[in-house]
C-alpha cells in the first residue's frame, strides 16, 4: 500500500518548464525593467569602441604594439622582408590603413577588438597589403592587415576579400626588376621577329637577317616600352612596394 502511494505521488509532481527557471534564475540577478537599459549600456560600449578602431584604421597613427608575445599565435608574425617579397612577386603595397579606400569588413573590427582584449592594449599603426586600386594614393582583392611590434616585425590582424588570380604572379614577374623587364622584352621581340614569314625582306632569308630583324624589333618594344613607362609614370615592384604615389 507504501509503495503504490509513493507512485502516485511521483506521478502527481508536475514537469519543469526550462524557460520559466530561466525566467526566474534572470530574475534573480536583475529585473526586468533593467535587462533592456544594460543590454543598451553593452552595445552602445561596443559600438563605441568599434568606432574608435575605425577611426584608428583611417587617421593610420604611427606607433608600436607593446604585445604580449606569450599570447600571439606565432604563425601570423611576419618580418617586413617577408612583405616585401609578397609585394614585389605579386605587385602589391604596404601602407598606412589611412591611404586605405575599400571597406573594412566588420569580421576585422572583431579580430581587432578580440586581440585587444587579449593583450589588454589599444592597437594603432595598422597597415595594408593589396593591390593599388585599394588605395587612395597621392597624385592611387585582397587586402591584408597589419600591426607593428617593432623592429621590422608585425603581426597579421585579419585578411579578407577574394584571393588575387591564380597567374598574377606570372603576370607581374617582368614588373619585379630591371633585369627582369629586359628579360621579358628580350623573349617578346624573339617572339615577334619568329612571327614575320620567311622572305619578307630577301628571297632567302639568314641566320644575320633573322637577328638583325630581331635586333630591330627588340628595338621598337623597347622604344614603346619606355614611352608607355614615362608616359604613366611606372616603375618596378621592387621601387613601389611602400610608395603612397599612385603615378608609381
């Protein structure tokens, strides 16, 4: 007789409602009349400080990073001779996030304020990688930011946008150099000179002919080259990589 009242004790006790004690464990801890205003405090500190970034990002203050280098992931830390060697192979810049005219992502901001937080600093002197477009240079898809820590050293924030073209490399290693545009011109014009038929000039053409027409060739690439380069204003990766002059 015990046991067949207990079970129906058990059996009268009604069913916990999980968001009726979520309800009443938020009481607890604070009214209802005050969760919408700290809920407000909260986001109107956040927007605050994501606008503070913002204006960090476009001002692009000089300054170093005092980091906590326990607290870095050791693979995003690059040496400014590694950037300059992305820039050159691929034709990029590396400026201050001021002469930065595409959007920042929202993601970034959050990177930015995670670090922050994490090192218990304020971040400044950001710079960009990406191509020259993305800029706003003085008389300018892939961005890249980063951080200095010092001695040539700086910390990768955040990349976003689309990867560069799988042959931009390609394209732009007779830009790297000099000795790498001469190059190019050199294979251009032997190109061309391979092109122009046979007796086009003599009724049997020779191996004199054949270099002398290259020779000329090699000339009026080189010629159109050099107009087209002044005329623009360009100049080799290895001299533009920091350069804040669009005409560059």
């Amino acid at each position: 007789m015990l046991k067949k009242k207990k079970m129906k004790l058990k059996l009268g006790l009604p069913r916990t409602n999980l968001e009726e004690q979520l309800y009443k464990s938020r009481k607890k801890r604070i009214s209802s009349e005050n969760i919408l205003l700290q809920v407000q405090e909260i986001f109107e500190r956040e927007s605050e400080k994501e606008e503070a970034i913002l204006q960090e990002i476009h001002d692009g203050n000089d300054g170093i990073n005092n980091f906590d280098l326990d607290l870095l992931e050791s693979n995003r830390i690059f040496h400014l001779s590694d950037i300059e060697k992305l820039c050159i192979d691929y034709r990029l810049r590396f400026l201050d996030s001021k002469y930065f005219k595409g959007k920042i992502p929202y993601e970034t901001l959050v990177k930015i304020k995670t670090l922050e937080k994490q090192q218990q600093i304020t971040l400044k002197g950001f710079k960009i990688v990406a191509p020259s477009k993305l800029f706003k240079l003085e008389n300018a898809d892939d961005p890249l930011m980063f951080t200095p820590m010092g001695n040539d050293y700086f910390y990768l924030v955040h990349k976003w946008g689309n990867d560069l073209h799988p042959l931009r490399k390609v394209m732009m290693w007779p830009f790297k150099h000099l000795e790498n545009f001469i190059g190019f011109l050199f294979v251009l014009s032997f190109l061309i000179a391979l092109l122009i038929p046979d007796g086009l000039f003599s009724p049997q053409q020779t191996t004199t002919q054949f270099f002398m027409i290259f020779f000329f060739v090699f000339k009026w690439v080189s010629g159109l080259s050099i107009f087209y380069g002044f005329k623009k204003g360009k100049n080799f990766s290895s001299a533009i990589w920091r350069s804040k002059y669009y005409n560059a």
